[in-house]
C-alpha cells in the first residue's frame, strides 16, 4: 500500500468522487441526514449530533470528526483512503462510528 502523489486538480477530482459515492451509501442509511456540500459531508442525527468528512485541499487529505476524535486519510494507489497514523480506512472508520452511534451494525460499501 503506497501514499498517492497527486497533483491539486487530480486530488480534488478524487477526493470530490469519494466524497459523493460516501454521500450516497449514507442516504441509504436510515436515522441519519448526509449533506455533501463544497467538500464538506455532513452526517446529522436525530439527537443533534454531527459528524464531519471533508477534502481538505491544502494537505491533500480527507479528514473525518466524530465523537472528539479525528482522522486524516491519505489516498492510496490501492483506490483507497488511509489514515497513515493508525492504518483505519475511510469507509471501515465510517461505518464503525455509524455502527456505534445507532447502535446497530452499519455496513458501507463503496
């Protein structure tokens, strides 16, 4: 598993698509909003509570927030998003918060 250099333009376009195929597994998840706007995700409950996944350009990274924890994914030439810190994966981070949070298993898939 290799860190992707990406120039700007091939990071936004990457990072754009993740962002809108996580947007749309998360609409077919029920107890939950998910608005994707200008690179920002928001993941809304029904108690208030918010979650975050956003590009963020300047690093070339997709960061996540959830429950006072965070996250920053580095794209790999696997196709997929790593955190380099602790080797979580976007969309297995995802699902474990979604999971926890409704109580329920939350399995996505992207």
């Amino acid at each position: 598993m290799a860190t992707l250099t990406l120039t700007e333009r091939d990071f936004e376009t990457r990072a754009d698509e993740e962002l809108k195929q996580l947007a749309n597994a998360l609409d077919q998840v029920d107890d939950l909003e998910a608005d994707l706007q200008m690179g920002v995700l928001t993941i809304t409950f029904g108690d208030g509570a918010r979650y975050i996944v956003n590009s963020h350009r300047a690093a070339k990274q997709i960061w996540g927030a959830a429950e006072r924890s965070a996250w920053h994914f580095d794209p790999q030439d696997d196709g997929r998003w790593v955190a380099p810190k602790n080797g979580d994966e976007l969309w297995s981070t995802v699902s474990r918060l979604l999971s926890s949070k409704l109580r329920r298993p939350v399995a996505l898939r992207g």
